[in-house]
C-alpha cells in the first residue's frame, strides 16, 4: 500500500538522502572490502556487523522508487540519518581518510570524506 507522505514522512526521506552520500553502486563496491568488513558491531550469533547489514538495506531503499517505499523502508531511513548525525560529531583530531570512524560511516552510506568541513588530507 502506498504511504500518504505525511510532512514527516518527507522530513525523514530528505534527511535520509541528505545523509547518505554515496552512489548505490559505490556503496556496493564499498561493502565487498575488507576495511569495510573489519569495523563495526556484531550482534552475538552474526557473523556480519550492524552497520554491514545496514549499508545493503540502504543499497536497496536507494535502489527503490519514493512510491514503492514501505513504513519499515522509512524507519530504516530515519535509523540511519541517526547514526550519521551522530557519528560525524564524533570524528577523529587530524585525517579522517584511513580511520575507523570513517569506514563505519562509510557502511551507513556515508562517506565523511565528501564533506568539506572533514580533514581527509
């Protein structure tokens, strides 16, 4: 069933695509390194981490037309724009481009890297 696209609901897929800086494809390629693999929590009886699993969610809301995206597809979206908002306030003192914190935000879809106020020298 279609959503009605409430104003929160269209806050949340803003900030989603506000958030989310890479390219579905990009993302993929992302996710088959092993930086990528080697950070991040995993939940007891997984063998693939949270942000890991979150990042082909995002390849495939990415990947879906804003008329197809479900309720579950939206609190996805706003779990995500949480993590991001969160985690960039938390970035690292000097470069950010060979650092966990980076590639954690890279599996959330977004890579710090792009932002002009983030050290990646």
């Amino acid at each position: 069933m279609p959503l009605d696209w409430t104003d929160d609901q269209q806050e949340t897929y803003d900030a989603f695509h506000d958030a989310v800086n890479m390219a579905p494809k990009e993302l993929e390629e992302w996710l088959g390194t092993d930086d990528s693999q080697s950070v991040g929590m995993t939940r007891e009886g997984e063998s693939e981490a949270v942000g890991h699993q979150s990042g082909d969610r995002i390849v495939e809301v990415k990947r879906t037309k804003k008329d197809d995206l479900t309720e579950d597809d939206l609190d996805h979206m706003q779990t995500v724009v949480g993590y991001v908002h969160r985690h960039l306030a938390q970035g690292p003192d000097g470069s950010a481009r060979d650092t966990p914190w980076r590639y954690s935000l890279m599996n959330w879809g977004h890579d710090p890297c792009k932002d002009d106020d983030v050290d990646c020298s």
